[in-house]
C-alpha cells in the first residue's frame, strides 16, 4: 500500500500544468505543407547577421554535431542560390537573406530543361551519404549568421548546418 501511496504522490507534480513566461506569447506560422508551426525561436547560438552565402564553403557540422566522414562536402553559392557539383547531381536552393533570416526556395534541378529540348546527360556520380542531411536543413532553414569562429550557421526546423569557407 506504501509503495502505492508513493508512485501517486510522485506523478502528481507532472500533472500539473507549467505556469506560463510572464509576456510569453506563442504565434503559429503556417508550414510548408499546411501543419501549424510555433514560431522560430532564437537562434541556438549568437551570430551576427550576414549578407550573402556567395563563396565556396565546408561542411563542418550538421544538427549541431560536427561533420566527421571519411570524406568532406562542399557548396559553392553565390548571391541567389546555394549548390553542390557536380551541377548535373541537381541539388540547389535559391536563398534570400534579410537580417538574421534565409528563406531558402525548395530544392529543384540547376538546369531545368526547355520543352522540347533534348535531356541534359545522365549525371553518374554517386550522391554522398550525408547530402541528404544538408538539403533538409537548407529546406528548412529561417535562420543564418556568422559564428564566433567565424563560421556560418544556417539553422531552423530543428536542423542546421555550419559552413566554413574554403
């Protein structure tokens, strides 16, 4: 009966609602595919706003966990959009940013074909394990800016990545 008596008195307090932050209002923003999302919260670490992703840059992390492969990953952009060659592996994202925010276009092809034309040569090369792990935090990223170590953080949704110039 003790033992009873004690696993009711221990689940009682995680029963009881938490008091809500005083002026702690939440928004919700609609998601890509219509869910309603919270709003963005704070970058996870401080950056400062950056202008442009034009450059050549390193994987070095990705959802905060450092990139260790036994082989790297690179992106090149300039000041619309963001890639990985070789150009025919088709992965690319047109970027905007605004202060600390990116909005990132979804992933499409870097060369789409004109009606009518002939298809562009099969691109055979093999797709890196990871690429995919970038291009989810690319899709949702709302967040970018320069790390203290001079780095870039491109983060939201819960992933991110970090990206050092090469």
């Amino acid at each position: 009966m003790r033992l009873a008596a004690l696993v009711v008195m221990l689940a009682l307090p995680a029963c009881t609602p938490e008091p809500e932050g005083e002026g702690e209002q939440l928004t919700t923003l609609p998601a890509k595919e219509g869910v309603e999302n919270s709003a963005p919260p704070p970058p996870t670490t401080a950056i400062s706003p950056i202008d442009t992703l034009a450059g050549e840059w390193r994987v070095a992390g990705i959802d905060g966990e450092p990139f260790d492969e036994p082989y790297g990953l690179a992106l090149s952009a300039d000041a619309e959009e963001i890639w990985w060659e070789p150009r025919c592996a088709n992965f690319a994202f047109s970027y905007r940013i605004e202060g600390l925010r990116i909005t990132t276009g979804e992933g499409r092809p870097s060369n789409p074909v004109e009606p009518g034309a002939p298809p562009p040569p099969v691109c055979t090369v093999g797709i890196p394990p990871r690429l995919d792990e970038v291009a989810r935090a690319l899709d949702l990223a709302d967040t970018v800016g320069r790390l203290p170590s001079n780095g870039i953080l491109i983060e939201g949704g819960g992933h991110s990545v970090t990206l050092f110039s090469q």
